[in-house]
C-alpha cells in the first residue's frame, strides 16, 4: 500500500516548452539558410545542367539515348551534327557492373577477414590501411592500372577468351585485350573495394555481441555464426555500400578515360578493347568542342547527373535506414 | 583436503588453438607454398597471380586432407576460412601494390628541385633534374584553401543544424548530404563550367576551387555532425541551466568544444578533393607556369599536371607523373595522420 502511494505521488515531469526570443529565432534562420545551401546546390546543379542543355534535348529527344553517333557537323550543313549518347550510356554502366561484380565478393571476404578473422594487431593496421586506400585519389588507379594491372589483366582476358571463348559476351574480334572494358572494370572493382569494404566492416562491427556469443555456445562454428548472425544483420549496411560503390563507379571519368579505348559503338563483349563512359566522353570532347557539340556533353552531363542521384539517393536511404535502427 | 586441492580445475580455453595445431597449420602452408612453387615451375603458370592460383588451390586440398576425419561442420568452417582469406588478400592486394608502386616509382623520379621549379622552360622529355610541380602545388594549395574557407563554414552551419536547431528538414538535409557526396566529380566541374566560367568567360583558379568545394562540402558537413554529437548534452543542459539562451549555448558552449574536430573535418574534405582531376579539366585547366592570382587564367594543380604527363607517355614524362603521383598520396597520407592526431586529442 504504502509503496503504491509513494510512487504515485512520484511528480510526473514538467511539460517543457522552448520560448526563442528574437536573437534565437535570428540564429535558427541562419543556421536553417547555411543548412540549405547543400539543398540548393544540388537544385541549381541539375537546373543549370538542364537549361544549358535544353537544346538538345528539344532537338534530338529521345534519339539523344538510343542513337549510336557523335558526329560534329561540317558547320555548312552538308554534314549535319549527330550527337547522342548510347553506347556511352551502355558502356556506363558495363564498366559499373563488372567492377561491382567483382569487388563485392572481395568487399565481402575482406570486411569479414578484418572483423572475425585478423588478429587485433593486423585489423588495427588494416582498418587504418582501409581509410587511406579510400581516399587515394582515382588518378593515381588509373595510373597504376596503366603501369602495372595492365599486364596482368591482358594475361587473364587472353585465357578467358582462349578456354571460354564459346560464351558470346567473352567472344572477341581482335585479339588485342589491352584498355578493355574488363580490364577497366578490374581496376575500377579495386577503387571500389575500399568503400564497400569500409561500410560494410562497420556493419558487421556492430552486430550484437551477445547473438554471436550466442551461436557459439549452441555449437556453431566461425561460419556458421557468420552465415546465421552477422550476414542476416548486415544485409541491407552491405547493399548500401553497393551503391555507393555503383555510384562512384557509375561517375568515374580519369580511370576510365586512361584504361578504355573510346570508341562510338555499341560493344558488349566484355575482353573487346573498345568501350567508354559518359564521364569519360565528357572529358575526352571537351578540348576540342564546337558550341553545339559542348551543350551535347552538358546533356551526357545531366543524364549521368540523374542516374547517379538515383542510384545515390536509393544508397542514401538504405544506409540511412541500417545505421538508424542501432 | 590435499585432494579436493589437487583436482582445482585450472581455467583452460579450450576454443583457442593449440601449439601443435598451430605448428600443424604454419607446416602445412610451408609445404603448400613448396608444392606449388613446383607445380607454377613444372606447368606454364606465369607470375604472382598464377602462383597465387595455385597456391590456393594446393591449400584448399591441404585443407580437405586435414580435416578428412573430422565432421561436415568443421570440414565447411576450415574450407569457408580458406576461402575468406583468399578473397581478403585479393581485395587488399591492389592496394597494397599501388602503395609499393607509387613509393617505389615515385622515388626514383622524385628529385629536390621536384619540388619548387616549374615546367615554363623545360619540356616533359627533359632530364629529371630540370623542371618541377612547384607551379603546380601552389595552385593545388591555392584552390584548396579557397575551397576549405567556402566549405568550413557551410559545413559547420549544416552540422549545427542537424544536431543544435535540429528542424523541421533534419532528415531531408542528411540525405541531401548524403547523396550529394556521390555526385560525380565530373559533372561538378561541369557545373562550374556552365555557370562560373561562362558568366567571368575564362578559365581560372577560382572556378576550379568552387568546383572542389561542391565535392567539399558533403566531407565536411557529414563530420562536422559526427563530430558535434558527440558534445555530451550535460554542457548544453548545463549552459540552459545558466539562463544561455540557444544561439550562445551552441556558438560559445557547444562550438568551442569541437574546435579540433572541425579541424578534422576540414583536413578530410581537403584529403577527399587535392587528388580530384576531372573537375580541373573543366575548370582550372593547366598551365607551366607559377599563377597566384586566383582570377589569372589558367592554372597548374597537382593532379592535371600528372594527366598531362601521363597523355606524353614519354619515359620521363611518366617518371615524373610517378613523382608527382607519390607527392599527392604524401599529402593524403600527411593530412589522413594529422587529422588522426587531432582528433584523438578530442576524446581525450
């Protein structure tokens, strides 16, 4: 009896209302207006992007997409301008998907090695290692894919196509294999690697100790508790890493602009050496450009704008969604 | 009673490995690597990735021969930790070779006057002890500084809001920041393009340091809020508690606490930008010689300098592309550990 009363009488807590005066109702406005800045960014990025090239998708609609020229006119109209992007717009995401086919695997493996299987020393190293590898800059991959992986990947694409050469994507016409989408690919999979790695090791880190412990005292073994707990919690921390690693693939130009031959045909045989991106077309014709040609590559621009906010925005959402739940 | 003693049980571990199943596996890698070294000598297995083929494949059959006795569950646990280690090494081994290669390279081409002269009277081809990225680097460090004094403030507004004013559009903001940060670097430079470089109608330091700052700013902001939830909110109770009202509870209680944080935040949206190069092809160009005015036309930075040489190819013009490469991923490696040192001093 007496207990009851003595919580009840337990004072419930004040209701608290926040009064701003005008100094804080000053600061929140700035503060809001700085916030925003972001948000207003990226509206003007894709307006601008779209006014200034407007042009062209008045012209061409959606031939701009699926047509499989770039031509520059002759200026006397003998020759007309021929601009559209769709073996750029294949290749794009080509290159995309054998990077992120490869490096998820490796992310995979290499995020479980640091979390369960490294000593602490070497997952110390690693994790440090990891952040680094992560902000090497995507020139010094292209450059090091030039210098180095060429070589290896040219030896890889001559067995694949010698023992495998009856499956129609690995098929080549001309056995040169250097600078092709796949060896690309390869080197744009290995920038990728340490972001997916990074996000999903720090998925993985977080799975609950005691659901590990858990499966261990049941009598599983290391796998087992893997495959049963920590894959399971880290699913979706993991995709979203895959799309970041989409996305950065989506819109790498240097890499690809030193590792692929650009060439205006649509090409999916993945060892053939012709190819390119959006990103990369941008930065190739750019010198050179007349006017017209140039609001064809702020066009390439925006489309590659949107796919990868889409792609980014799904990514942001996921990540989001993991990271908020624990 | 000396019996009860006696049989104390003394706390063993059982699920840790024992010295002869340690000897056990360090042999038996021993003499996989053996058998396999001859098997890539005997068959045409050319260079390391072949003997890397190789030697996992050799291992996974050690592995079979090993637990050939013991129960499908460990036979599958010693296979899948075969096989994760061999995904781990491959993932990680590209990187650790662009670091060897970019040290090992980058040496051999790196010379002191590296460093401070520029390339206006040398051409690529030249001897490696003429000529330099001096021009370079001041511009490199000349955007970014521009860049870093756009961004700072921005960020820390972006941050205060997401964790102080805390909004309406909190969740909005984050994920606009957040899918910011994938916007390609080459459709920033062209963003500047279309807007900057054709209303000022030149090409110029500045433009290049406005196309950093949109890659910048999502760095920044994301850490500027990582950081500034971690200020405990006992300060900000505290500073309520003293009759602060919200705008000096957050710039003279909360802010000032962060202080070496926000450092960490800059020096990572600095370390996410100095290697950027397809912004700079549209914005900032290149030039041979030294150019501090930000509004001088174009200018030299680190990283188009090395995609010059690189288009060259000429044998000293890749050298110093390497140099130039080992100079930009010190600067990385220098800005990665000083952010680390600071922000370690925070928590303390």
């Amino acid at each position: 009896m007496s207990s009851v009363s003595a919580t009840a009488q337990t004072p419930e807590p004040r209701e608290l209302s926040i009064i701003y005066n005008r100094a804080d109702r000053v600061f929140r406005r700035i503060v809001t207006t700085g916030a925003l800045t972001s948000l207003i960014l990226l509206g003007l990025i894709g307006m601008f992007l779209f006014v200034r090239s407007a042009q062209i998708f008045n012209d061409r609609g959606l031939k701009f997409l699926t047509g499989a020229n770039w031509t520059a006119g002759s200026g006397d109209g003998v020759i007309p301008d021929d601009f559209s992007i769709g073996p750029m717009l294949t290749g794009t995401i080509l290159v995309a998907f054998i990077a992120l086919l490869i490096a998820m695997p490796l992310a995979i493996g290499g995020a479980l090695y640091i979390e369960f299987y490294a000593a602490k020393g070497v997952r110390k190293v690693l994790t440090t290692l990891l952040d680094l590898a992560a902000a090497i800059p995507s020139l010094i991959f292209g450059l090091w894919g030039v210098a180095i992986f060429t070589e290896f990947g040219e030896r890889w694409s001559t067995l694949l196509n010698s023992r495998l050469g009856w499956v129609p994507f690995i098929k080549v016409q001309n056995e040169l294999f250097g600078r092709s989408p796949f060896v690309a690919g390869c080197v744009l999979a290995s920038l990728i690697v340490p972001i997916i790695t990074s996000v999903s090791r720090e998925v993985f880190s977080r799975t609950p100790r005691d659901l590990i412990d858990t499966c261990y005292a049941l009598g599983g073994s290391r796998w087992g508790a893997i495959r049963t707990v920590v894959l399971p919690f880290g699913k979706s921390g993991v995709i979203g890493g895959a799309m970041l690693g989409l996305g950065r693939a989506l819109g790498e130009t240097v890499a690809v602009y030193l590792l692929l031959n650009l060439v205006f045909r649509y090409n999916f045989r993945i060892l053939e050496s012709e190819g390119g991106n959006i990103a990369s077309l941008i930065a190739t014709k750019f010198g050179e450009a007349t006017e017209y040609e140039l609001k064809a590559l702020v066009a390439a621009g925006f489309v590659l704008f949107l796919l990868t906010l889409v792609v980014n925005m799904v990514a942001a959402s996921i990540v989001q969604r993991s990271t908020v739940r624990k | 009673m000396t019996e009860t003693s006696a049989v104390t049980p003394q706390p063993t571990m059982p699920w840790q490995a024992t010295t002869r199943k340690k000897v056990a596996t360090l042999m038996s890698l021993v003499i996989s690597a053996v058998v396999s070294f001859v098997i890539v000598l005997v068959t045409g297995l050319a260079g390391v990735d072949g003997f890397a083929l190789t030697f996992f494949g050799v291992s996974f059959l050690a592995v079979a021969i090993r637990t050939f006795r013991l129960d499908s569950k460990k036979r599958k646990d010693a296979f899948v930790t075969v096989a994760i280690i061999a995904t781990a090494v491959l993932a990680f081994s590209p990187w650790m070779s662009i670091f060897g290669s970019v040290i090992i390279k980058g040496l051999r081409g790196l010379r002191p006057n590296f460093l401070y002269e520029t390339m206006q009277t040398t051409t690529p081809d030249d001897e490696l002890s003429l000529g330099g990225a001096g021009h370079a680097i001041v511009g490199s460090a000349i955007m970014v500084v521009i860049a870093t004094a756009i961004t700072l403030p921005l960020g820390i507004l972006s941050g205060v809001y997401l964790t102080e004013v805390r909004g309406r559009l909190t969740f909005l903001v984050r994920f606009v920041v957040q899918s910011m940060s994938g916007v390609p670097s080459i459709v920033a430079g062209l963003f500047i393009y279309t807007t900057f470089v054709n209303f000022t109608n030149a090409f110029s330091g500045m433009a290049g340091a406005l196309a950093l700052a949109i890659l910048m700013l999502p760095t920044v902001a994301r850490t500027a809020e990582e950081v500034l939830k971690l200020v405990p909110d006992d300060l900000r109770s505290a500073s309520y508690a003293l009759g602060a009202r919200q705008w000096r509870t957050s710039l003279m209680v909360v802010l000032p606490t962060v202080r070496s944080g926000l450092t960490t935040a800059s020096i990572l949206g600095v370390a996410r930008v100095i290697g950027e190069t397809a912004p700079l092809l549209l914005t900032s160009l290149s030039k041979d010689s030294f150019v501090f005015n930000p509004f001088g036309g174009p200018t030299g930075s680190l990283p188009t300098y090395v995609f010059g040489l690189l288009q060259i190819g000429t044998e000293n013009a890749i050298n110093r592309a390497w140099a130039g490469a080992l100079v930009l991923m010190l600067i990385v490696f220098i800005l990665f550990s000083s952010a680390r040192l600071i922000g370690g001093k925070d928590k303390r």
